[in-house]
C-alpha cells in the first residue's frame, strides 16, 4: 500500500469517501479536500483527490479528471481510478505516473 510522502503525510490513499459517508458527516461535504489536492506516494506515483462524476469500475486506467472541476470520468485519460468501484458522486485519489 503506498503512502504519502509529503507533509500530508497519514492520508489513506486507498479508501474512497461515498456518497453515503458524505450524508452522515453533515451533507455533501468530503472529510478531505479541497478537491485538486495533489500528493507524492512512496510507489512512484502522484495522487489527485477528485470527484467521480458517473460510476467508475474499480482499478480503470483510462480515468480522465478536469483540470478546473476535478471531476473524473471513466475514459480517456491516463489517471489509475481507486481499487474500489465508484458511484457518482464519490470523492477518492486518483493516481498517475509522476514522471
């Protein structure tokens, strides 16, 4: 399991945070933001906290995200989606070859 290795260092890169989490922490508001935050792991990779805005299947390589929205969809891009599916709405890092 990676980890980060900058000063956000303790951040769970692995766990999504779901629509329904989101509705017991008070609403629609992630427990971790703002959306766009990036992060070095230890596996080489850079993180991109981000939104999935249709459902993804879990381990999608093809994932594209915004780059003023930071919204993810399934096709197109070059970003590794979490290894858990996705649904709409679903808020999780986002992994991509740092080099």
């Amino acid at each position: 399991m990676a980890y980060s290795t900058l000063p956000i260092a303790g951040v769970d890169l692995v766990d999504i945070q779901t629509v329904a989490e989101q509705a017991t922490n008070g609403g629609t508001v992630p427990t971790f933001g703002p959306l766009g935050a990036e992060t070095f792991a230890s596996d080489g990779l850079r993180y991109v906290w981000a939104v999935a805005g249709a459902a993804i299947t879990a381990n999608t390589a093809t994932c594209s995200i915004n780059a003023s929205t930071f919204v993810a969809t399934g096709s197109g891009g070059t970003y590794l989606a979490p290894t858990t599916t996705m649904a709409s709405g679903d808020y999780g890092w986002f992994s991509k070859a740092s080099v």
